[in-house]
C-alpha cells in the first residue's frame, strides 16, 4: 500500500521526534567549517606545544556543538539546542569529523551538555577510558575524556594560568577551588615558595598530584593539599591570620553539594565570597578571580573597596576569540 504524502508544510520526522532536515544531516558545513578553523588554530598551538585546544564551539547553529582536540582525541560536547538533532544525524556528523582529520572512529567522545546546576559537571559518568597526558607551554597535564563531563583541564584558562606561573616566583600560593590543580602546576614551575592547593574533592586532590608528579613538582615542603570545604577554608584562614601573596580564586557558578552547609551560588554569594579571599591576601599581593557564570555583574560595593581590574581580554587565546568563556579581574592589594 503506497504510504499517505506528508500534509502540504508539514515535515516529516525521525521516530525519536527529531529534526531530519537535509542541513542537519548534511555535515559538510560542519566539516568545513572546522577545517577552516584547524588550519589556523593548529598552526598557533603547535608554536606554543599546546596539544589541546578548540576547533569550533557553535560557530554554525544547526551544528551546536563544542569540538575540542586533545592530542590524537576529539571531545565533542553536544548543547541543547531549540530543535534537537537526530541520532542518526549526530552519528554521521561524528563519522565524518573523524574522517575529516584523520581519527580512528573511537577517538571521537560525545558528551551531552545539558542546562545544569550544581554538581553534575563533576559527577562521575557511567562509561570508562583510558586517561592520557597532554602538554601545554612546557608543561604536562592528565586528561580523561570519558568519566566525567569535564576532562580535567579547562582550556580557556590557559593564558590565565601563564599570568600566574610569570608572577609566581618566590611566592606563596593559594589556589581555591582547585580541581585538578592546574595552577598549581603553573605557580609551581613558576617558583613558587609555597603553594596551598584546596578542594573538597579526594578525586581531584589525588589527580592534582599526579599532575604535579608529571610536572616533577611533587615536593611536598612547597606543595600543600587541602582537602575540604573551600568556604570553611577561608573562615579558618582568616581565624588563623594566614596571608598569601597571589591567590586564584576560579569558583563554580551554583553548588549544592552535600559536604557544603548551604548553597552557593557567585553571583549572590560574590560579596562574601571576595571579601573572605581578599582578607587573605598580603600588601602588594594580588588575586586572580574568574567566572564563567553567563550575565555575572560584579557588584559595586567590591568595586568601591578594591580595584578591580577586568583583564578579560588579556587571558583569552586564539582557539576562545569566537566564544569567550569566561571574564577575569586581577586585584592588587
């Protein structure tokens, strides 16, 4: 029996509700597209020995996806979007960015971004992988692109991270809300005569020090790991009279996570938060602060007190013009 024709400005759909338009199917602008962007990316990142970067982050709207290399591997973050993509539609754009540069098929991991708050980006995945290391100006770092949603290194702090290693000379350190202690690992090339790495997670404290061990930075007369609540921290620091005298302050937009008494969330906590942190900062030292909290509006009151200064525009880096992800201010004390 010949099967009814679609009513006139209908369209017709996959089983699972989606869109199976020819553009959404069709991956070649997909593909040149990041073509494109490789041929200048790769050749910035390999005068720098940077092994992973960003080739495309949603630059075509049918195509909403964030495509990060890291060595032989693709990591490729799928964004909710209005009109949903079809499995059949994803899976061929994934073949043909594999075939585009010369990737075994399962070197090509997707992850599905969706709109979240808390912890879910640091929650553990049901899936497994091998961890692999990837270097970045001189430096050497664990990645991971299947068990979590995150891989253990933030790509677009990297210039951040190169502003503190060329301040860190001879100075002691604090990194709050560390992860996988990426700046710890900067300020400790960087000579740093202590470093404080704090973060409430074990995962990511043990991970920290294998970046360290990487880095043959695992001293532990300069390296010190805090393993606990980063707001308790701050309480106790202060309590105790500690001072540093560069501090770097990267904190989560919201977390509800068990092992803190109350919430956090940056925009409403940043007073508090900042006054805390800048407490703890020597004369003459300076702190590093970041978000990537979407619409963060600094709040008047910190910049009566402080001066803060948004050097935004001096940590991005090639492979983040199209797409900042984050803002950044340095205050000096």
């Amino acid at each position: 029996m010949k099967r009814p024709t679609p009513a006139r400005g209908t369209a017709k759909r996959d089983e699972d509700g989606s869109d199976p338009s020819p553009l959404r199917a069709d991956a070649s602008a997909l593909v040149n597209r990041l073509k494109k962007n490789a041929r200048h990316i790769e050749r910035w990142a390999r005068r720098g020995g940077i092994e992973a970067y960003r080739l495309y982050d949603r630059d075509i709207p049918e195509f909403p996806y964030a495509i990060d290399r890291y060595g032989d591997s693709l990591h490729v973050q799928l964004f909710d979007g209005k009109r949903p993509l079809s499995r059949a539609g994803i899976d061929g754009h994934l073949a043909a960015l594999a075939a585009a540069l010369g990737l075994q098929p399962e070197r090509v991991i997707l992850k599905h971004r969706r709109r979240q708050r808390g912890s879910a980006q640091y929650e553990r995945l049901e899936r497994d992988g091998p961890s692999f290391v990837v270097s970045e100006y001189g430096l050497r770092f664990e990645v991971n692109l299947h068990r979590y949603l995150d891989t253990g290194l933030f790509l677009d702090h990297r210039e951040t991270r190169r502003l503190v290693r060329d301040e860190a000379s001879g100075r002691t350190v604090l990194n709050l809300f560390a992860y996988t202690g990426s700046f710890s690992v900067y300020a400790g090339a960087g000579g740093a005569r202590r470093v404080v790495t704090v973060d409430m997670s074990r995962t990511y404290q043990d991970w920290t020090w294998r970046n360290l061990e990487l880095n043959t930075l695992d001293d532990p007369a300069r390296q010190k790991m805090v393993c606990g609540d980063v707001l308790g921290f701050i309480a106790d620091a202060r309590r105790r009279g500690e001072r540093y005298d560069l501090i770097v302050l990267d904190p989560p937009s919201f977390s509800n996570s068990k092992r803190m008494d109350t919430t956090f969330d940056i925009q409403r906590d940043q007073v508090s938060l900042l006054s805390g942190v800048l407490a703890l900062l020597e004369p003459g030292g300076s702190l590093y602060f970041s978000t990537n909290r979407q619409g963060f509006r600094l709040d008047t009151a910190l910049g009566e007190r402080w001066p803060f200064d948004d050097i935004s525009a001096r940590t991005l880096t090639e492979d983040f013009r199209r797409r900042p992800a984050h803002r950044c201010w340095r205050v000096r004390a």
